[in-house]
C-alpha cells in the first residue's frame, strides 16, 4: 500500500491513479494522519452493493461504522431467552 500526501497526490495525480488503476490502494494524509483511502474500482465490490442499495432507496451509509436499523423489528412469539431456558432443560 503506498502512502501520500495531499499536497504531492494533487501535484502528480494521473500519477497516482495510474498505481491504482493497476491494483495499489493508496492511502492519502494530511499532515501525517490517514484522511482516505484511493482503492481501485474493481476491488471494491461492497462499495457498489452499499451504493445500489442506496440508489434504491433501501438503505443510506454516509461512510461511517453501520448503527443498524432506526426502526425496532416486530416479531411474536416467545423471547429467545425463554427459549434457551427450556431448550437446556
């Protein structure tokens, strides 16, 4: 994984996009802290799953850890305790 900054990245940028056209991630820093990731396209299939999802109103991610679902699900039945509970008996 090569490393650069955002100085020298803007500077020689069909540089850069070259290396990752050809399969390297780069890892882009600002004053010597990771602020992004350059993958390439084809290596990054979950990316285009999140975005189709996104595109049909399924889901949303604005690039942060998943919270999960804002809305609770609603099931019937018994609570998976009781049912642990009486399958040890």
């Amino acid at each position: 994984m090569g490393s650069v900054g955002i100085r020298n990245l803007k500077n020689k940028l069909s540089r850069y996009l070259g290396k990752v056209k050809e399969g390297e991630i780069l890892r882009v820093t600002e004053r010597g802290k990771t602020i992004a990731y350059i993958t390439p396209a084809k290596a990054n299939k979950e990316y285009e799953e999140i975005a189709n999802l996104a595109r049909k109103g399924i889901g949303s991610w604005k690039g942060g850890k998943p919270k999960g679902s804002e809305r609770l699900a609603k099931i019937s039945g018994k609570p998976i305790s009781e049912i642990v509970v009486e399958d040890r008996r």
